[in-house]
C-alpha cells in the first residue's frame, strides 16, 4: 500500500512537470509561487506559536508575511519554484538525495535573503547569531535540516497535490486566474519592497523627494509597517 502511494506521488509530480511543458511554465510557476509563499506564512507562524508558548507559557501570534498584502511569503515562493525547477532538471531521484539538495539550497537562499534585506532595507528579520552551528547568523545548519525536510515534503506532497488542483481547472479559466495572480503580485511585491525601501530611508532622516515617496510616507507608515513586520530589527552597517 505504501509503495502504491508513493508511486502515485511520483506519477503526479511527473504529471506536473508534463503540464508545464505542454501549457507553458508561466501558469504554473504563479500556482507554486502562490500556495508556496502561503505555507510559508502560516508554517513559520504555528512555528513561532508553539516555540514560544512551550518555552515561556505566552500565547503569542507573531505576523510573518512578507508582503504588505494578503498572507504571502517570497522566500517561500522563491523556494518552491526552485524545488520544482530541481524535479524538473533532476528526475527518479530518492527522498534523501532531495533532502540534501534542498539543505544545501536553502542554506544559499536563506543567507542571499537575509543579505539583500539588510542592504536594501537596513532591517534582519531573522538573526542566528546565537543559534548552534550558525553562518555568519544569516543561516544556520539546524534549520538547513528543517528546510530539507521541508523539501521533500513539497517533492513528494505538495507538487503531487498542485498537479491534482490544475489538472481541475479548464486551461482559459487557469489562463485568466494566473494572469490575475501574477499582476496582483507583481504590484504587491513592487509596493511592499517600495514601502519598506522608502521606510530605511526615513530611518536616515531622508525626505521624501517625489510625489510617489510622499505617497509612501502617508500611506505605509512605520506604525502600519511594523504591524506587518514585526520580526524586522534595525542594523547598523559600516
């Protein structure tokens, strides 16, 4: 029974991979994109969740989206099309062999993250300075173990269940649906990057010097903003 469920996982991740190249990669890398960035938040929330509450008795729901709208998380995306992309180019390949890739990977993606946010930004959300066996505290090998069990989870779960969902959906209805998804979140991730980027410079006593940066400063506000990114601390850069 075991081996059955687990060929028909293989069969659907394949289905996929097959559907993406006969329909076109786009439809498929928003769908991926989109239930990734998802998982992605409330998997860190229930984390955090749990982690707090066993280590002091506080109940605390710590927000972790990375875009100023709807509950997405890029890296998460990001990681997603990337395990999808590693199926795709690397076929017939067991759990452990994905498991060491997605280890590896992620340790890459995390600390590219973690860089770009503290110099685009001048903000860390996540620190593993403290942490055991950590990489210049932007990564650290603990969590690159969780996040490849995280990969084979999307290989053999996730993917499979993305193939069952879109094989569901006629292709002009899917057509019009991704071409929604992907502008809303191209514009969502355009005006968050914007908002915080506008926010680092406020921090420096930068005024604002067009009407899109005044907008910004109205709008996306350090209050609105920090209800948003609760986790993002300051750093101080030479």
């Amino acid at each position: 029974m075991a081996d059955t469920h687990a060929s028909k996982r293989t069969k659907n991740r394949k289905n996929l991979i097959e559907l993406a190249r006969k329909r076109g990669y786009f439809n498929i890398g928003v769908l991926l994109f989109t239930v990734g960035s998802i998982f992605g938040v409330y998997y860190e929330q229930i984390f955090m969740f749990t982690t707090i509450y066993f280590r002091t008795g506080n109940i605390f729901w710590e927000p972790r989206t990375g875009l100023v709208y709807g509950p997405f998380s890029p890296i998460y995306g990001v990681g997603t099309l990337i395990i999808f992309l590693v199926c795709a180019l690397w076929k017939n390949r067991k759990w452990h062999e994905y498991f060491l890739a997605g280890f590896f990977l992620s340790g890459i993606l995390e600390y590219l993250m973690a860089t770009g946010q503290e110099f685009f930004f001048g903000t860390r959300s996540w620190d593993y300075s403290e942490k055991f066996l950590n990489i210049d505290g932007k990564t650290t090998i603990p969590y690159m173990l969780v996040w490849g069990a995280l990969f084979v989870l999307f290989a053999y779960v996730v993917l499979p269940f993305v193939a069952k969902l879109y094989k569901k959906i006629p292709i002009k209805i899917s057509d019009i649906l991704c071409i929604i998804l992907a502008v809303f979140l191209i514009y969502d991730a355009t005006v968050s990057f914007a908002a915080v980027y506008r926010q680092n410079l406020r921090r420096h006593g930068v005024p604002p010097r067009n009407a899109i940066e005044q907008y910004l400063d109205s709008k996306f506000t350090d209050e609105f903003l920090h209800t948003k990114y609760e986790n993002a601390v300051p750093v101080e850069r030479s």
